[in-house]
C-alpha cells in the first residue's frame, strides 16, 4: 500500500506524468469520490460541476495531499476523502473567481458562468463548498477541522484582498505576495499539512508540509503570472494575456510599473488602472515586459519559492513520495509553456 | 443565568419583542460576537458585512438557537457562538441571493451588490461562510458540525434547485414546499435543534426541536409569500411585488395558476414564464390573487405549519422559554403587515 518507502533512483529532469504515476491509483480513488460526491437530485449540479472538475483539471492539489501523506508515513485511506475535499475547495472557489472576473474561458473551454450563466456558477460552488465541509466532518478529525477551515477563511479574505486591488497600478510587489500567499499558497499548504495530520503531530513535520505548500502554491503562481505574458494558450489552457484583458495586476506587470518611464507609466494606467484597452494593448503590454526583463525576475522568484520548498522536505524521512514532492515543487517553477 | 426554567403568566398575543426580552442579553451577546467575527485587514469586508447584518434584520435564526437552547435545559455560553454561526450562513445566503436575483433592494435599503457590486457580494459571502465553519469548528463538538455541516449542503442545494423552477409556471405545491424546505425552513431546523444538541442527545428532544424549525421556517417563509402580495412595503422592508418582479413563482401564484382560467394562465405564462412585464402587471396580479383568494390559502397553510410547530414542542418540558418558542411559532403565521 505505502509506495513511499525506499530510496529512488530518478534520472532525467521531472515530469508532471511520473509523479502521478506514483500515486496513480489513489489519484483515480480521488475522482471517484469527487463524482460520488457531486450526486444530486437537482441535476443542474453534477452537470455544471463535473464541467469544471472534468475540463483538464491537473489535480495538482490533491496530488500534494497524497504524496504528503505517504511521505509522513500515512497508511490509511483518510487522505483519498481529504483530497477530494481540497479539489472541492479549489473548484468551488474557480467557479467564483470566474464570475467575479467575468472570464468566458476557462482551460480552453468555455466557463461555467459562461454556458449557465452567474447564478448558476454561484450557487453551484456553494453547493461544493458546503459538500467540502461535510466530507471533511464526515473525517472526523477536529485538527483537520481546524486546519481546512481557517485555510478556507483566509482564501475567502484573499479573495477580498484581490478585488480590492485590481486596477491599484501602485500594488507593490510584497502586497501582491500577500494576495498568492492568502489566496492560492494557502490551500497547497493545507493541502500538504492535512498529510501531516493523518499520523502524528510532530510540529516541525506539520510547519515543513505547512512552508512546503506555501512555497509550492506560490512558485505555481508566480510561473502561471509570467506564462500569461509569453502566450501558449493551447499548453496552458488558458487564454494568453487573460490577465491582463481582465485587469490583474500580476508580478510581471508590478516589477515593469516600478521602474516605468512615463510613457511606459502612463500605458499600465490607461490599461490596467482605468481598464481602457484597444486590441493592440496587450502585445505592446507584451513588448514593455520583455523590455524590463520582468518574466525573467519572475522566474527567478518562482525558482527560488521551489528551492525553498524542497528545503523544507528535510523535515521528513528520505522515500520516494518525498521525492515526488520535490520534483512537483522544481516543476511548478520549470513550465515554459 | 437560565430565564428558561419556571412556567409562565401570559396574557395577550404575542409579541417579537416580548420574546426577544426573554434572552435580551443573549441576543446582544450573539451581535457582539457576530461584529468581532467580521474584524477584518481587508476594509471592504467589515463595511459590507456589517451593511448587511446591521440593516434591520430581526435575528429570528439566533432566537431559535438560544431558546431552543435554553428551553432544553442548557445553562452554559456555547449557544451565542453557535447562533452567530447561523446568522453568518444566513447573511451569507442573503447575499448571494441577492447576486442571483438581481435585487437592488433588502430591507428598505440599497442591497450590498447595489452598492459594492456583484463580485464583493460574492466573495464577502463566502468570507461569511467559511467564517460560520470556522466558528462551528472552534465550538469543537462533531454532532454539532455534522448537523450544520449537512445543513448548509441542503440550503446549497435548495438554493439550486429554486434557481431551475424559477419561471416554471407549472410548478406544483409539493414542488415548492420541497424548494422552501430545503432553501429556508433547514436553517430553522438546525437553529433549533442545535441547542438540544448541547445539552443531550435525546433523539425525541432533537426530533421534536427539528420538526419544530422546520415548521416555523415554512411558516415564515409562506407568511411572507403572502405579504409580497398584500403591499406593506415600509412594514416588512421589502419592496412589495419583489417575489412578482423577480420571477419568483411563491404560494400565492402557484395557487392562482393551479385553478387559472385561460387568460389567467396567459397572464401568469407572459409575465413569470416569460419575464415580460409592465408596470401594471403587479396590480393585475394581486386583482387576481384577491378573486382567487389564495393569500387567505397561503395564510392557512402557514398557521397548519404554526400549529404543528408549537405540538412539536411537546417534547420539551414546560418553561418560559418553550412558551416563547410557541409565540415565535404563532408570529410567524400571524403577520398581516
């Protein structure tokens, strides 16, 4: 059962598939429970939810609730429940976000809110949300309770803390890291913690998970940040530039504005801070950050957020699932596309 | 401490306020921790919260829960975080119902989203959310997270489902009872019954404190289906004809469409099936109301859910607090304005 024990013998760089391979059948025990739990009389609910649960999800989350669970040494099945709670989260809070953005898109295809409309998308990620919380009852766990909900309280404030600052050209680079950390960070921690709890409750593993996780969640974002700025929609699944046509201020664009000429200052204002854009906007949005060398100096904090997270394995014994953990963390900051 | 135990001298109907003054203090206490839950860095949380939770409502829910509580016996605090839980689910369900329906208006005042906009209201909902469970959590008792952890899915899904029937004419009774007992009356069943759930758990107790909510919550609910067709707009703070405007089919109508005659049903097909509306179809439809006479069917209705409510609080031994729940049973069905 516990294919985390024993040393590895890894070769070549990482990939996202090899990693999976590794808890692939508890990865596939996931998406059962996910389904099983979408189960509604009202079937508005499966359907729109398993739009967005089905559409090319990586199930990166839950992939780090497994691998932190077997790498702490877990043996049970709690983890597989868990990790369906984390994906639900995670899913309830796209099906917002995507209202809240009025993103028509989401990984290539069309957005829930998109298809049902506002109404629909909100209601519906309620419905994961609350599902969320009574499959992490159902647990049973009251430190499990208590790690999942506060993560939940502080994405929801993140959230706020996002919506307040869109167009705020002035956002400095350390209050956008508070957004990734409260918004996006703080689920990958939870996400690598809850491992930590299914089998002790030694304070050094579950803060080494806890800085795994935030590390990792920060690394994925800030390379999702710079990848929308090169444009590779079909490898990303997202619809390049999509940031910057809804107005985000993301790290590349907060670096060029704080060492802006006027005119450069005057563009990022116009687009981003009053939201007035032509179709040519965003390639010379394009060519002001390639100018400035931003996705570069996002890269090399995306970097440094992996190499931090692997640091942060020490913590645990040597097993492949460990090892698993860092090579998703080296990946998270490795896309180029 | 507990003003529940004793029996009771009543005279003359009763009154919101007389029940209130019974917990007075409890109530007070329930707003205080309702106000420290809200402290947030992010400014924009407070303010809109606090429009909200402040702007006239009665805090029925919260009562249930502390006479509930008290009348089965519990002399200790955990029931004034746990009432604020339930305002918190409420206010967050306000909110985003506020979102689906496109209200402009709560209560005599500009809604949040009027205000704030969509987006805020999304995600300040989802704060009061996730806030609710990390205060359930916080209480630490798993009966009481599985019976609100249950209850928000089944609002979620209510809420679901009323959002489907919306411009279905055809909808039956049974129909939209079900939709009223999933979306409203669920909320006052785990109101009430969480303060059994405090002291005992004697499955009669809880059973009949479950039953009890549910029959008030219906009652309140029809109560009002009834008002948004009489017009008392500065009374119950709604705008009179909201239900009508929005396309909402309520008792009222789904009574009227059941014994239509052709043009009546043309009526109801054009201006709620359809959405197509002029400024004197609301007088119309309350024209037709009035010969139907289905407000004095809806009122019926609802004192039976009255009736039944105030028999299942015989499981409860007798005391001023049990009376007081019998009086909030007998208000709920008893309001002409």
């Amino acid at each position: 059962m516990n294919a985390a024990s024993g040393g590895a013998c890894r070769s070549g760089p990482p990939s996202l598939s090899a990693v999976k391979a590794l808890v692939a059948d508890d990865l596939a025990r996931v998406d059962r429970t996910i389904h099983a739990n979408l189960a509604s009389s009202v079937a508005l609910i499966p359907e729109l939810a398993r739009h967005v649960t089905d559409a090319g999800g990586k199930r990166i989350r839950p992939l780090v609730t497994l691998l932190g669970a077997r790498a702490a040494g877990y043996e049970g099945d709690r983890h597989i429940e868990l990790a369906a709670v984390i994906e639900f989260i995670h899913t309830a809070t796209l099906l917002h976000d995507d209202v809240v953005d009025r993103s028509l898109e989401r990984r290539g295809l069309q957005s829930a809110n998109a298809i049902w409309g506002n109404a629909a998308s909100v209601l519906v990620g309620d419905f994961l949300f609350s599902q969320a919380f009574r499959l992490m009852v159902a647990d049973g766990s009251l430190p499990v309770l208590q790690l999942l909900s506060n993560a939940a309280a502080v994405i929801a404030e993140g959230e706020v803390l996002q919506l307040v600052t869109t167009g705020k050209t002035a956002t400095t680079e350390d209050e956008y890291l508070e957004v990734v950390r409260a918004k996006t960070a703080q689920l990958f921690a939870a996400a690598a913690a809850v491992g930590g709890h299914l089998v002790e409750h030694d304070p050094d593993v579950l803060a080494g998970l806890d800085r795994y996780g935030h590390q990792v969640g920060t690394a994925f974002q800030l390379t999702d940040d710079a990848l929308d700025y090169l444009g590779e929609s079909e490898e990303t699944g997202k619809p390049t530039g999509g940031d910057f046509r809804e107005g985000r201020l993301t790290l590349p664009v907060i670096l060029a504005y704080a060492q802006a000429d006027r005119r450069e200052r005057d563009f990022w204002e116009r687009t981003l801070g009053n939201g007035q854009q032509t179709v040519d906007d965003f390639a010379e949005a394009c060519a002001i950050i390639r100018r400035r060398g931003t996705i570069a100096q996002t890269y090399r904090r995306a970097v440094a957020c992996s190499d931090n997270a692997v640091t942060a394995l020490d913590v645990l014994p040597q097993s492949r699932c460990r090892d698993a953990l860092a090579d998703l963390a080296r990946l998270a900051s490795s896309r180029r596309h």
